[in-house]
C-alpha cells in the first residue's frame, strides 16, 4: 500500500471569538503560511489492527495508539476515523504527525493535526473521508482540547477557506472584495483556550443581562465586518476590529501583553488590532494599508514584544 500524505492550514479568527460560543456569527480565515502534516505507510513489523503515532510536533514520541488513553486527542481521532470507516483492524500503519503551527496560540494547530491525521489515515486505507465526516471528528477531539466548542476552529481547518460561521448551522464562506493583508503577531504567552472559555462562562452566568449584551454587539460587530470584507472596505474593516477587542477587553479575555501588542500595532499605523482567539495569551492580529506597511507594523510588533510575527494576505474571492 502506497503512504499518504496529507496537509491542514492554520486558521486565524479575525471576528467574534468567544460570543460565537453562544451563538453569534464569528468570521475566520485559514493560515497556510503554517501547517500540520500527516503521512500514514505501512508499518513493517507490527501486527494488523496496531497504529504506530510518532507525532513530536505535540509532543509524542512513537506509541501504539491502543497504548494511549482513550481522551488522548491523537488516540480519539485515531478511534473515530476507524469507527467511521468500519475497519476495527486495518493493516498496520505507522502515522507521522508534524506541524509547523505554534501550539496554545490560537492558530488552530489541534484542529490542524486532527484533520491532518484522519484525512492520512481514511486516504491510506483507501476510503478518504468526505469534509463532512473529517470535520465531525475533527469537533469531535476539540472537545477533548477546549471542553465546549463552537466548532469554528475544526470548520475553518476542514474546509480550508474564509468562513463566516454560526455555531450549529451549515458553513458558509465569506466574500472579500479586496486583498487584506494582515499580521499575526505571537505574544508569546501559551494561551490554552479551554481555561479562557470556562472563565467567560463563568462571569456570564454571574452576569447574564451584560454578557448577553456582549455578546449581540460582538454579533452585530461580525456582520458589519461581513459586509464590509464583501465591499472591500478595509479602513472600516480595521475600525470594526478595534472595536472587537475592545469587547473583549470587557469580556476579561485580553491581557497586558496581547493590549501592548494591540497598541504598538496602532502606533505602527495599522488599520485595527485585536486579540484572536481564546485570549490571555496567545496570538494578536493587525491589518495592514498593503504588503510595505505590514513590513513595519510586523517591525513594530517584534520590538513591543512579540516572540513570532506572520504577514497572511486574504485574496480577493475569485
Ligand atoms: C477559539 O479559537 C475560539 C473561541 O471562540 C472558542 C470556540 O469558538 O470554540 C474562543
């Protein structure tokens, strides 16, 4: 059997994280500057049934995947994509997981290796998955990672394009109307989303009528930013993330370092700035007037601060 090999983008949310927790709209865009790699083979030497993991790239060195406990996000995509495919005991194979997404940063890298893996495994079985079924795995070890998921990372990983997404309804991609290029900057803090997602659940359930309120403007927030990435407005594109992060500021999910970021952004002369992602930590994003200004906001970033910067551009929708 010849290996397979198979590739999932990073994702970067540019609108609406945490509300879209609790049902709002959020908008989000792959990263393919960064990446998750998995090459399934056959594994010489091992019996049927038996799946060797050698994924360093989160911290695992060579383990048969039945050796792993059953919540391990590897061994239950693993688990899963066996299930989906109806085959208790394929051949053996020996599954290489390597990543080029920074870990706990809000670039979706667990959602990447997920997807990455179980189209590697299913392609090298010969039955590759549909999206659909990569993507319900894939949602189904974000529970493993963040606890209650909207399920945005794994949608925006799965599919590979721009995606304005609701929580529980079908995808549906975004238009953009003109290139925005924008910068990814690291804070360099691990971030895990799970503990910011159960901390903005918490002050909402102690403060239900504000956080309700929080959370519709960040909805509003996000649609505007829709039609504004379809009209190609990206002055007002910017504004609106300004005013994103400033929600989430109130929703206790930035932090000194990301609220540096944000500002030395601004001083740099960036369009908007905000967090992205679960917060705390983690990564921030600037937009750019083009590809030079970029240069120096990115520049900038790094002198405030900043362990890691990625210049991504959306292209226009064709
Ligand atoms: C994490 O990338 C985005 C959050 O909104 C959590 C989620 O949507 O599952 C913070």
């Amino acid at each position: 059997m010849p290996a397979f090999r198979a590739t999932a983008p990073g994702k970067i949310i540019l609108f609406g994280e945490h509300a879209v927790v609790y049902g709002q709209p959020a908008l989000a865009v792959p990263v393919p500057a960064v990446q998750a790699q998995a090459i399934a083979q056959a594994a010489l030497g091992l019996s049927a049934g038996e799946i060797l993991l050698d994924a360093p790239a989160v911290g695992l060195k060579s383990a048969l995947w039945r050796s792993l406990p059953p919540e391990d996000p590897l061994a239950r995509a693993v688990a899963l994509t066996l299930e989906a495919l109806h085959a208790p005991q394929p051949p053996a194979v020996r599954l290489k997981i390597t990543s080029t997404i920074p870990v706990a940063a809000g670039l979706g890298s667990g959602a990447a290796v997920t997807v990455a893996l179980v189209r590697a495994l299913s392609g090298f079985l010969g039955a590759p998955l549909p999206d659909a079924a990569v993507n319900a795995i894939a949602y189904e070890v974000e529970k493993i990672h963040h606890g209650t998921p909207s399920g945005i990372d794994n949608t925006v990983v799965t599919y590979a394009r721009p995606v304005y997404f609701v929580r529980g309804r079908p995808l549906q991609p975004f238009r953009v109307g003109a290139p925005l290029t924008f910068v990814i900057a690291d804070s360099g803090i691990p971030a895990p989303t799970a503990q910011a997602v159960a901390d903005v659940r918490r002050a909402a359930e102690a403060d239900p009528e504000g956080y309700a309120a929080l959370f519709a403007t960040v909805g509003e927030i996000a649609n505007h930013a829709r039609d504004a990435l379809a009209r190609g407005d990206a002055r007002r594109v910017g504004t609106l993330m300004s005013e994103n992060h400033a929600l989430l500021q109130k929703m206790e999910v930035s932090c000194r370092t990301l609220d540096t970021l944000v500002q030395a952004a601004h001083e740099a002369g960036a369009w908007g700035a905000k967090l992205s992602g679960g917060g705390r930590g983690g990564n921030m994003l600037a937009l750019a007037a083009n590809a030079e200004a970029a240069e120096a906001i990115a520049v900038a970033l790094q002198r405030a601060g900043a362990v890691r910067t990625i210049i991504t551009t959306l292209q226009p929708s064709p």
